[in-house]
C-alpha cells in the first residue's frame, strides 16, 4: 500500500512545481517497475495525484508566482488567451481534454487558465479525463513494451523523455515569448523577448 501513496505524492508534488519538472507518468512508471505495481491502479492512483497537483498549482501557486515572476503586460497578455481559450464551456471542455491527453506539460495551460480566473469546475473534469486515458496509454504501452519487448526497447526511454521535455518547453515559451494580443487580434505573430515587463 505505502507504493502507491508514494505514487500519488509524487505525481501531487511534480505537478505543483511551476517550472518544468520529470511528467508525472515517468515517475509513475519508475515506481510501478520497481515496486511491481499493478499498472491499472497506478494509472489510477497516479491521475488523482496528478490532478491535485494542478489544482494547488492553479489554485494558490499561479496567483502567488505570476505575480513576482511575470510583469504586468505579459499577465494582461496571458489573462486575454485565457479568456479566448476557455470562452465557452463546450469548446474549454474539448480543448483541455484534447491537451491533457497528449504527452505535453500543462503547465503553460493551468498558467492561462489561472490568470484568466477560469473556474474550475469548467478544466479539472476534462483533464482529469484526458490525463487518465493519456498516462493510462503511456503507462499500459510501456508496461507491456517493457515486460515483452525488453531488448528493444531499452535506450529509448531517455529520448522519448528527452523529446517531450523539449516539446514541453517549446510550448511554454511560446506562451511567454508571444505577443497573445498581436496574434489572436491582428493575426500578426509577434514575439516579446521581455516577459517580465
């Protein structure tokens, strides 16, 4: 039993870190390899971690960083994408499923979505549910890959890591070096070098 809470706390604690960090379903799949879990219930158990992570990061941990860390264009900038993001209930639904299933951080999403002051109830549901069916995907292939296909698929796990960590990255930066406003208003792409300004 004690693997499996160490399974959610981590999964609560890399998904309350503001910056880029290891996924979630990374150290999910560490821990059910080297404690032989069961990998539906880590799946599981690893999706509720991983959203209460979000919660407290979207919750308390945006307003406080965004504040100190990002000047005050760059969260008016950020709020105005939130605002276009998550405008209709059906559309935010869509998009934050469709998100949380791809094996993308959603730091960069819960940033937008918290300084745009979205409720809640509208981005933990369709997250919820797309993290579990993507991390349920990762962690399910990588067990049956890892348990049958074990020659070869040894070495490719730091690169797939290593490729999403700069996937990951890319998209964060673009929701910090883009000028927002510039593109959704004026279909003109515009990059801001200075976001703490």
């Amino acid at each position: 039993m004690l693997p499996y809470l160490f399974i959610y706390l981590s999964a609560l604690a890399v998904d309350c870190i503001p910056v880029f960090a290891p996924p979630a379903w990374m150290l999910m799949m560490l821990l059910m390899f080297k404690f032989d879990l069961n990998p539906w219930a880590v799946v599981v158990i690893g999706t509720a971690g991983t959203v209460c992570g979000r919660m407290i990061f979207f919750t308390y941990i945006v307003p406080w960083v965004g504040k100190k860390a990002v000047g005050k264009k760059k969260e008016a900038d950020l709020k105005f994408v939130g605002n276009k993001i998550f405008g209709k209930r059906w559309t935010t639904f869509v998009f934050v499923f469709i998100y949380s299933i791809l094996p993308l951080s959603t730091t960069a999403l819960f940033t937008a979505a918290s300084l745009a002051k979205v409720k809640r109830v509208l981005i933990i549901p369709p997250f919820f549910l797309g993290n579990l069916i993507g991390d349920g995907f990762i962690i399910i292939s990588g067990n049956y890959a890892i348990t049958n296909f074990s020659d070869l698929y040894e070495g490719s796990f730091d690169l797939k890591n290593i490729v999403l960590m700069v996937v990951g990255l890319i998209v964060m930066l673009l929701f910090l070096f883009i000028d927002w406003r510039e593109l959704l208003e004026k279909e003109k792409l515009k990059l801001k070098w200075r976001f703490w300004k």
